[in-house]
C-alpha cells in the first residue's frame, strides 16, 4: 500500500500473528457456534445468531475468546484520508434500500455491476439474485440479497480487531487493512452476506500500488472478508448505488429515511420511503433476530414479468435433482 509501507500504523500485518489461532476455530464458517444449542443467561452483551443446523440462538460477546488487541482508534492511526472519511461516514444520513419483488425479472445487471466495481471474480458476490418458491403450488419469484446492513449488528460485535465496523450514516463495512480472515463475522451474519477471499483477487497485481479505498474495498486482498458496501463511495459523489443504477427494470429504490425519500435507479421518481413500504406491505428479512435491516422488501404481487418457459424448465430439473 502507497501510505502504510515504512509506517508505524496499526494495520492487518501487525495482527496476523496473534490472530492466527482465531482462523484456526473459524475454518467452518458458521459451525463455530454450532456448539451452542440454548442461549445462556448471562450478564454480558449478547448477539443473536443461527447454528449450521438452522436454530436460532444467543451467544454473548464476552465469551468469545479474542485476542489480546488494542481498541480501534482512529485518532493513534496513521490513516490515509479514505479510510478517514470511510470510517466516519456522510453525516445527517441514514440510507436505506427498498427492492420490488414483483420487477425482478433476474437480469442480473446488478450483480455484474457490483462485481465490475468491486474487482470481484465471477463466483464472489457482493448481492446475489436467488430464485425463490414458498410452495409447489404457488409461482416462483427473484429475489435480489445484498448485505442488510443492519442496525443491531451481529457481525461488528463478535470482530475482535474492529474491522468491521457500522457508520454514523448506518452503513456497515470492512476495513482489509485491518482484517484477519478470523471469520467470526462470517459465522455471526445471518444473512450468509459475507464472502472470504481464499485465493488472489483478479486485480490484485494490478491493484497493488493503489492507496486503499475503505469505501469501495478495493485493492482487495487474500485472506480478507469482502461484502456489500451500499456503493459508500458512490453516495460521496451524490450518486445511486453500483447495482441500483444497473437494474433495467426498476427494481431498486435506495434514498436517506432521515429525508424519508428513496429514488428509483431506473425510472429516476422520488417518494416518501414511508408510504412505499406502507403501502405495498414492505418487509425486513427474519424481523425475529432484532437486527433491524436497513433493506426492505415489496411483496411480489402483481408481478411484472412472468416465468418464461426457460425458467420453468429449469424449475422442473432442480426439483428433479431435489428428488
């Protein structure tokens, strides 16, 4: 990095060693907490996270076993002036996202948006479009799920080197400088909205020799965690989200709740992000683990895009390779 060679500032490299036995206990992702089967009734501050086995459960943070590392203070670091301004955040802000179900029609724009930007391989993503089935009976729908960004956040709680880390402006997101490949948070997120770089990014070489950008998590690094930024370093320049500008069917509104205003990445229309998820019945994703998401879902109702036959044929053989 051009601002950390020859430095004496706290950075990833000066963790590696004793967080080494932290990767250790971690190499199973989630089935580090798949020990715990009840929550325990303990004094000290808990997080609420799921086994491997699908049980709902708290685990408190005191208990996990950290190593021995100093607080995160930005004032004692040798910071470069973006990872500065990215741990503070836009003040006066609090975004939110808004997704139409019943407009997603898995084009996918927004997946190679996001992966383009944040020099990601084809198999890493930072949101992912899934196909989505309640019942045999009912018709299946897209469903786009970036990072929640979460206002209880599991995930910032369990790092035990404060690498992850959740804004003022309600954004949550990774500093690889300082990150140990621990996974803890891996483990902690519900949402599997955490992706672990196990090998070389694609632009790693070329990357090498630029300052790091906490907003846009680029250079990325091996051994490192990566994730959904809500585009933090689009929103600096007063511009929509990497993925929300993509989508060609209107499926993204994103906005400030604090200004209770969200605009849709294809049409260009404001309104009230109020009366959007009033009035179409919007919904949080396991409102039951109180991690409160900043991303809010509209039901797909109404759809505007049916399942082609392509779809249904490839409906019919997962269900086949089901049974």
């Amino acid at each position: 990095m051009s601002n950390s060679k020859g430095k004496k500032s706290t950075t990833r490299r000066d963790f590696l060693k004793s967080g080494l036995f932290i990767g250790a206990a971690a190499t199973t992702g989630i089935g580090l907490f798949s020990s715990f089967t009840t929550p325990k009734e303990t004094k000290g501050e808990k997080v609420k996270v799921m086994t491997s086995d699908g049980n709902l459960v708290e685990v408190e943070v005191n208990k996990l076993e950290k190593p021995n590392l100093p607080k995160f203070d930005s004032a004692s670091l040798d910071l470069n002036e973006l990872q500065k301004r990215g741990r503070e955040g836009i003040a006066g802000k609090k975004w939110v996202m808004v997704i139409d179900l019943s407009k997603c029609r898995n084009a996918r724009k927004c997946m190679d948006a996001c992966q383009h930007a944040h020099h990601l391989k084809p198999e890493q993503h930072h949101i992912n479009v899934l196909q989505m089935q309640t019942d045999d009976n009912l018709a299946p729908y897209y469903m786009p799920k970036p990072c929640m960004h979460c206002d209880n956040t599991p995930c910032t709680k369990v790092c035990p080197v404060d690498a992850t880390f959740k804004r003022q402006d309600g954004i949550v997101l990774i500093d690889n400088e300082r990150c140990i490949g621990c996974r803890f948070c891996v483990a902690a997120c519900p949402y599997s909205a955490r992706v672990f770089n196990w090998s070389e990014t694609i632009d790693e070489k070329k990357d090498n020799n630029d300052t790091y950008n906490i907003e846009l998590n680029v250079p990325q690094k091996k051994g490192t965690i990566t994730k959904c930024l809500f585009s933090a370093d689009r929103l600096r320049e007063n511009k929509l989200p990497y993925c929300v500008s993509a989508c060609p069917n209107g499926t993204y509104w994103f906005g400030d709740r604090n200004e209770d205003a969200v605009t849709n990445g294809t049409t260009g229309e404001t309104v009230r992000f109020s009366e959007l998820v009033e009035k179409n019945a919007g919904y949080t994703l396991m409102p039951e683990l109180g991690t409160k998401p900043s991303v809010y879902y509209l039901p797909a109702k109404d759809r505007v895009f049916d399942f082609d036959e392509e779809d249904k044929k490839r409906l019919e053989e997962e269900r086949h390779h089901e049974h």
